[in-house]
C-alpha cells in the first residue's frame, strides 16, 4: 500500500475494536462463528468465557469448542478444528524464547529452552490417556521429565513441575479441560498430534491479533503470546500497514485499514467479564489512560470486570451469587452515569446472569 501514513487517535481504534470483534451484536447466535475465537477466549475464573461471548450476543452450547491451555497457559476457549495449529503457533520460536517463558523458580530448568516444553508435551501425551485429576496429571509427569523441570514445593510437601511449563506444553501434548464446579480434570483432545517440531503459523496469529486488537506494535502481540518483540520480528507477518495512533507507529493488516478509519461511534453498553478479548490487548494505556483506573481494572489477584460504554472503559463491576437463584452484581462506575446508560447496564445485568445460569439478578451502583 502506497500514500500518507493512516493517522487515528485512541477513541477511533477503540471504535474499530469494538466492531472488529463484534459487541455490537452482529456476529450472530453461535459462539464458535465468532470472530474473537480467532485468538480464542479467557476463561479464568471459570465461566467468564461464557459471559464474554453472551456480552456479543452468542449463548448457548457449541459442541464445535474446547476449553485448553493456550496464550500463556491461561485456560481459553478455541474452535476445536483450529487446535493443531494453534499448538504449533505458540510453540516457542528458539531455545532462547522458551528459556524466557520459564520461570525463574526452576533456573536449570529454564536452561533446557524448547527440550523442556518438547519434553513437557511429551509426558502429557503418554499419561492423558483417559479424564484424570489435575493433581495425578501432575504427578505423573513430574516423574516423566528431567529433575530440573521440578522444584520442592512447600505448599504441597512434594517435588513436582513448575505449574507455567506444565500449563504451557498442554495444548501441545493433546491435552483439554474439563471443568466441573472449581476443579478441573484433563482429559486427551479427541483428535491428537505429535507435538510440533518447530513454531509454525506464528505470523498468521499475529495477524489474527492486530485484526481484533490492533493497531498494535510487536511488543503488544509478543506480550499476548509471552514471548518478545525480538523473537517475533523474526516472524512478523506480511501484509501490514504503519498507522500512526496519536503520533506513534503501530500495525495494521492492509485489508482492515478502511474499517479502522471509518469505523463509527460505538453506542452500546456491555459488562465484560475480566479476562474479555476487549481487555487483552497489550496497550493499556491507550485503552484505560488513567493509571488510577488501570490499577483498579487489572489487579494482582481477582480482576473485576470492565463497564464499557461507547467504546470506553468507564468502570468496573462485580458479582457475588446468593444462593443458587440469585446474582448480586456492583457496579462501580467512574464518571456519573446518564438514564440511558443505567437502563442499558440493567438490561447487560440480566444478560450476565443468564449466561452464569441465574434467574434473579440484584443491580446496585457503587459509586462512592
């Protein structure tokens, strides 16, 4: 693509996200047709997945998705179909990208780059065989991979893997979720491959992320993969355009430059669970400036989830259930909220609690 460099401000891109990835309610009444499974969707607490795809009007089952590890070894939701490659695209790209995804509790450990994931991978494939306990999941692979993947862990009074290795390799070993209550068994994907003899499909993902979450910067997408913007300028897609957001250089997919310049205003209202696609996005500052906020929204332990109305993030809210019937949800808004935004956060209200499977929904407005 020829010309001017394209140039935005921050409330034209969050327009452009808010489209790209559907909360306007097109993308219609079946999860697995949304385009925000692409990168797939968070699912950490349990449930929140649900309320992110209910928040773009689709409910219901989908026998077409699996819940895995996958970016970071946070739990998401995938198409099924796309697991093979997806398993391959967050396959670190070098030894030195797979030694700075370990952690430093295991430091030797880290030292053995990809021979500890492929390793890893490889230990899932010969337990998983059958549903089985996280914990004789865990167990069993720790006896299977080298001493130096494990540690003495003080909580459990046992050696055994570092949880972000174990979690990370998962989807690579065949391995999916299935989650009753708060505990979660791990069980074979119904279709299993060897794991991956080398990253593969990166740049697509990375397209895949600047289409819903761009325009970003290598940084942005090598912070949503864990990995770095050194590794993944190896692997930088083709196709891009620079677009100037206030001033600085970010990317593009070509095709999608026209609909982030002529996005319109977004007019809706949505509670987005923590842990929403709309949220991932590396670039904090241009989705929540106020340093306050940001430190209200993403916290160290138990996010809230976010109040976004036309665009922005005005707010956080919170839900506690009482009983098995009703839902009491908080929200804490940030800036006075207009009649038309509190009709419309009433009606969101009872569209979480459908989709957490509760009739009876409290509402009630912190806003000390």
């Amino acid at each position: 693509m020829t010309g001017q460099t394209p140039e935005v401000g921050r409330r034209q891109v969050l327009a452009y996200r808010a489209a790209a990835q559907q909360l306007d309610r097109s993308g219609g009444p079946r999860p697995g047709d949304l385009a925000v499974l692409g990168l797939g969707v968070q699912d950490t607490p349990y449930g929140t997945a649900r309320q992110a795809l209910a928040a773009r009007g689709a409910t219901g089952p989908d026998d077409r998705l699996e819940l895995v590890w996958s970016m970071r070894g946070a739990p998401h939701l995938h198409r099924r179909a796309e697991l093979p490659a997806l398993a391959a695209a967050i396959w670190p790209l070098s030894d030195a990208d797979a030694t700075r995804r370990i952690p430093g509790q295991i430091g030797a450990g880290a030292r053995l780059g990809l021979a500890a994931f492929r390793a890893t991978a490889e230990a899932f494939q010969s337990v998983v065989t059958t549903e089985l306990e996280r914990g004789v999941v865990s167990r069993a692979v720790s006896d299977r991979v080298p001493t130096e993947l494990t540690y003495d862990c003080r909580v459990c009074q046992a050696r055994h893997i570092s949880g972000s290795v174990f979690q990370q390799a998962g989807l690579a070993g065949g391995v999916r979720l299935v989650v009753s209550g708060r505990a979660a068994r791990l069980a074979p994907l119904p279709e299993r491959t060897d794991p991956p003899a080398a990253a593969a499909h990166t740049a697509e993902l990375v397209t895949t992320y600047l289409r819903l979450l761009g325009p970003a910067t290598p940084a942005d997408a090598a912070g949503f993969l864990g990995s770095s913007a050194t590794e993944l300028r190896r692997v930088w897609p083709t196709g891009l355009v620079e677009v100037r957001v206030d001033g600085r250089p970010a990317w593009l997919p070509a095709d999608a430059v026209e609909a982030l310049t002529n996005a319109p205003p977004p007019r809706l209202v949505r509670l987005l669970p923590p842990g929403d696609p709309f949220l991932a996005g590396r670039d904090r500052d241009l989705l929540v400036p106020e340093r306050e906020h940001q430190k209200q929204l993403w916290r160290a332990i138990g996010n809230p989830g976010a109040l976004l109305v036309d665009g922005e993030v005005t707010g956080t809210w919170r839900a506690r259930q009482a009983g098995k019937k009703r839902l009491e949800l908080t929200v804490t808004p940030w800036t006075p909220l207009s009649a038309r935004v509190r009709r419309d956060v009433d009606a969101e209200a009872a569209t979480v609690a459908a989709a957490r499977g509760v009739t009876d929904v409290r509402l009630q407005f912190d806003q000390s």
